[in-house]
C-alpha cells in the first residue's frame, strides 16, 4: 500500500434524479481521513445512490466530489480506483473456480497481455504477510466458507492500493465472531492510519462497537452526523426514521401447556444435485414457542424451509402436526393452519404483476365472502379485506389495485406476513422475515412475530441474523452442514458457543 495517509472525502451539495424522482437532495457527507465512519437510513433513503455517485457508477446531477478538498472527477469506478477509493458489495464478486490468487490479480485495473504469475504470486504473498488477516493464494474460492471469501473482497481491495474503503452491509453472511474479527480488523488499521473506511449498515450494534462517526439520510436528504460516542441506539434511530423510535421490549406470555403442534422426524433432503443436504433432523415446536434456527447461509435451512412450505419434497422422514401426519397439500395447509413466510417473498410467495389485493388473497380467495360457491370472485370483497389487512399491518402505499412488485421490500414483508398471520395461523414457518430491511419495519415485523406466538402459535424462524434469533425465539438451535448439532435456552445463550458450532468447531 501507499506511504501517507488516506485523503479527505468530501460530497457536497450532490443531487441526483431519475426522471421525475429525486434519489438525493443536496447532501453533504465527509468522511474523514483515518475514520471508521456508518452510514445509516432507511431503504429508500439514498444511501446507495450516494456511494455509486462516489464510486463513479452514477454521475450527480448537481454536486462535487473532493479529495483533500480538491474536486475529483469519478466517471467511473475505475476513475474511483485511481483516487484510491475500492467497494466491497454485499453480494460476492469473486468468481468461483479461480484460485485466490487468480482473482486478486485479474481485479487489476491494467494487466499485461502475458502475466507472470510467478511474480503476482510472489508480491501477492509479500502483501498478505503485511495484512491483519490471510487466506491462501492457493485456496479454490468455491471452496471458501462465507467469512472467508468477505476478507478476499476486502485484500481485492487492499492489494489495488485503495485507500478508502466502502462497505455495503459486510456481516450479512458472517457469524458474529467472523463479523467483529473483521470489522475489529479494519478499526485497527484506521487507527493506524493506513485506511478510511465508510460503512453502510442496518446492525446499530456493530456503529456502536466499530464506528467513531455517523451520517444519516432519510428520504434522500441529510439530516443529520455526528460521534457516535455522543449519540445512543435511540438517538440514531430517530434520525433514521424522523420520530423517536426505540426497540421495544417484546413481551412474552408464559405458556401453562407444553402442547406440541410441529413435529420433525429424520428429515432428510437433497438439492437440485441430488446431494443430501438436510441429514436426519429431529424437531419439536410447541404451542406459543418461537424455535431460531442460526447457521450460516448454504447449510441446509433454505431446503428445509421449502419443504415445510410444500415447494420440495423431503427424501425421508416424517412431519407431524397436531400429531396427524402431515403432507404440505393445499388441503391440509389449510386445515392444519401452517403458514409460511419464505425468504425472498416477492420470488417465492407473490405474483408480482397482481395487486396487493389479489395477492393477500391467495390463501382464502375461494371461500366466501370472497367467492360465492367456490369459484364467482367478488372484487369488490377482495378490496375491503385487503383495505383492512393494510391497515392494520400498515402496508404502504395503502392502495389495494396496485402491483405488489412495486411496494419496497419492507412492504412486501408486511403484505405477505399480514396474508400468512390473518387466518388464524397454527403454525408459522418463517425465513430470514428482516432480511436489508430498514429499523422502522424490522421492529413491526418483530412484534408481530412474538405477537403471534403469545397467541399460541408455534414459530419456526429461520435466519442468518443470530441478534433476531436471540432477541425474538425461546430456544434456538444451530444448523450445520444440514444437521442441528447444538441447543439452548435463548436466555442461557452464549455466542462463543453458537458462533463455535456455526462454523463446524465446536471442540
């Protein structure tokens, strides 16, 4: 990496529309040299229309861009890379079948007609000894776990000498220790001057440990900055949402009965490979009881959920509910009142081009009042409950004609829970419920959840955000390599031990 320290960023007064839409309005954002500074807002707010107009993907309409309080000219992110300024993205870049060190060097900006990869090989390795953190060179990227191939993207950047680093929700597939090893990584070299790192995330938990300043935008205007030291979580998140809005506690009814309504035996699962990838799960979810299941994202919970859902068929093993055998048919979904909530719902669960209406009905759209003898629709009865459904869940724009694919994706999560809670639900299968959504709509969709539970649902959350298992479930189990290989009390959790059993080290 280059002597001295990293510039001075400046953006000021940057404005970018598209056609009648204004993404930002006049913002003003700094980060300065050496700084580990968070940028937070609701979806929507602007922040990634901001870093793409830094990162030279989107050129403002109105607004400079200063280094060292010098104008730079960022047409493109290869103009960004000459200033010194890289991005790690929330999805991976790397390619799969390339070695570590073969990705590294093709990131290159200028590369030679014949490359010598002797020479990469060995300045590559002189680089990797000065880094905080390593991987091998020689190590095939398809073979890398998750944290693995996050601190690739972010040596890709640190080899190309960039000296300001922009991160878009880096943790999103991280266990917490891979998470804080990281960030913790990336505060000491800020500390010793050799980075800036900019940091867009929804974890106010990871601001508060690793971030010195913060920005906030809400509806792509700046409202507000400052030391995170001088600020609280609840301080933040006003800002973020424009009203005083803390995380509130959920309450919890304790249940007199150990009723068990969901019951899994040896459930055994193969992926479109026909590689077995869910191996013998045992599972019991009783009456009000919210069960989390954390693991790191590729272990077996998305096959696990569609299979409870009706969208895979289970190789093995049996499902119990309300101790009848249970097939995911239409029928018997109905009957037995277990619903579901998949990841990705705009994909999985919606018909993007049908309204909100039509799509809050897909449970109930054949039975009365809204069709007369199971097949004559009233339109008209579809609107009024979904004219109720949207009031009640608060699902924005409140207009039930519109298509759903043009709601946000917080919005989308309240429609499809509002669907899947409104019938009086047994049992709740849920995937990842939170998932990029901003703080205002992941605290709705919390509530509801344990809302659900107090009534005397049994919960079955599965999610990669270990905080939300915690803070929402009564027991949480971990999977691993498709199997549960540890349980506890939510209360009595320690994250050393569940992080240890996350990533297979358990011993």
């Amino acid at each position: 990496m280059t002597n001295g320290v990293p510039p001075d960023l400046q953006a000021l007064g940057i404005t970018k529309r598209f056609g009648p839409l204004t993404a930002l309005k006049d913002v003003n954002f700094q980060l300065r040299s050496a700084q580990f500074h968070a940028l937070l807002g609701e979806n929507g707010a602007g922040k990634s229309t901001l870093v793409k107009c830094i990162m030279g993907y989107y050129h403002p309409d109105e607004g400079t861009i200063l280094l060292n309080q010098e104008q730079a000219t960022i047409r493109s992110p290869r103009d960004a890379q000459t200033f010194g300024i890289g991005m790690v993205y929330q999805q991976f870049t790397l390619i799969p079948n390339m070695t570590v060190l073969e990705n590294l060097v093709i990131s290159k900006a200028k590369l030679a007609p014949l490359i010598d990869w002797q020479k990469e090989e060995r300045q590559l390795a002189e680089f990797m000894e000065k880094m905080p953190f390593k991987v091998s060179l020689t190590a095939r990227v398809s073979s890398l776990a998750a944290g693995e191939k996050q601190k690739v993207e972010i040596l890709k950047q640190l080899a190309l000498q960039n000296r300001i680093l922009i991160l878009d929700e880096p943790t999103s597939v991280l266990t917490p220790q891979e998470a804080d090893e990281m960030l913790g990584h990336l505060r000491a070299m800020t500390l010793t001057q050799q980075l800036s790192v900019l940091i867009i995330t929804h974890k106010l938990r990871e601001v508060e440990a690793f971030a010195d300043e913060v920005t906030v935008l809400r509806k792509g205007q700046f409202v507000g900055s400052g030391k995170v030291s001088e600020l609280t979580v609840s301080q933040m998140a006003e800002m973020m949402v424009g009203s005083a809005v803390t995380a509130k506690p959920k309450q919890r009814h304790v249940q007199s009965t150990k009723v068990p309504k969901l019951v899994l035996h040896d459930i055994r699962v193969k992926d479109e490979s026909s590689v077995e990838v869910v191996r013998g799960l045992h599972l019991t979810i009783h009456e009000g009881e919210i069960v989390g299941v954390a693991g790191v994202s590729g272990n077996g919970q998305r096959e696990l959920v569609e299979v409870l859902a009706g969208q895979r068929q289970a190789t093995a093993g049996t499902i119990r509910v309300h101790d009848q055998p249970y097939q995911p048919t239409r029928q018997k979904i109905m009957r037995h009142k277990m619903f579901c909530l998949p990841e990705e719902p705009l994909q999985n669960t919606c018909v993007g081009r049908m309204s909100v209406a039509e799509n809050l009905a897909f449970r109930n759209f054949d039975v009365e009042p809204h069709a007369v003898g199971g097949w004559l629709i009233s339109r008209p009865a579809l609107r009024r409950s979904a004219y109720d459904l949207i009031e009640r869940y608060n699902i924005k724009p409140p207009y039930p004609d519109t298509p759903i694919q043009s709601l946000s994706g917080g919005n989308v999560q309240r429609a499809v829970l509002a669907r899947e809670l409104s019938a009086d639900v047994e049992i709740l299968i849920i995937a990842n419920p939170c998932f990029g959504l901003d703080f205002l709509a992941m605290e709705e969709i919390r509530l509801q959840i344990v809302a659900a539970r107090n009534r005397g649902t049994a919960v079955l959350l599965v999610s990669e955000d270990l905080d939300e298992i915690l803070e929402l479930s009564d027991r949480t189990v971990v999977m691993f390599n498709g199997q549960f290989v540890y349980e506890t009390m939510s209360s009595d959790a320690d994250l050393r031990i569940i992080g240890r059993h996350m990533t297979g080290h358990a011993t």
